[in-house]
C-alpha cells in the first residue's frame, strides 16, 4: 500500500496528484489488475497531467501503452511506473 511504503521511507509523496487506474480481485494479496478502456484513460491522464504528479498504471497495460506516453508525461515533469503488485501489511 502506497501509505505504507511512504510511511517507511520507500516512497516520497509526490509534488503533485498521484494518478491510477487499475482494480484489484486479489487485495489481500496485492495483486493489480487491468480494467478497460486503455485508449482513453491514456488519452486523458496524458493530457492533464502536470509537473509533479506520479502516474500508477497496471503493468499488464506496459506493452500496450501509446506510443511516447512516457516521454510525453516526462516532458510535462510526471512520472510513470506500471505496477503489478502493491505492498501489504
């Protein structure tokens, strides 16, 4: 869990918004899963994201993402990171 891993050091909170998608049928086990609409949601978190905000994709999504997705969102001063698990305590 992100507050987890910010509470240990692991993670700093972000200058901006922390932007996800993704659900989960596994919580207890951490587990991310997919959920649709890859093309759109892509679309709008490339074109809102701001200086500062940490975009959290699923990592099931990381081949298919939009060509230059991750340059685009580097070049506003975001970063983005695909996820397959999430830590649980």
């Amino acid at each position: 869990m992100l507050a987890d891993r910010l509470a240990r050091g692991r993670e700093f909170v972000p200058r901006g918004r922390i932007i996800a998608s993704g659900c989960s049928r596994a919580w207890h086990a951490g587990a991310i899963d997919p959920v649709e609409g890859l093309g759109p949601k892509c679309a709008l978190i490339a074109r809102e994201a701001a200086a500062g905000d940490r975009v959290l994709l699923p990592r099931a999504w990381e081949r298919d993402l939009p060509a230059g997705l991750r340059e685009a969102l580097a070049a506003k001063g975001a970063s983005l990171a695909c996820i397959e698990r999430i830590g649980i305590i």
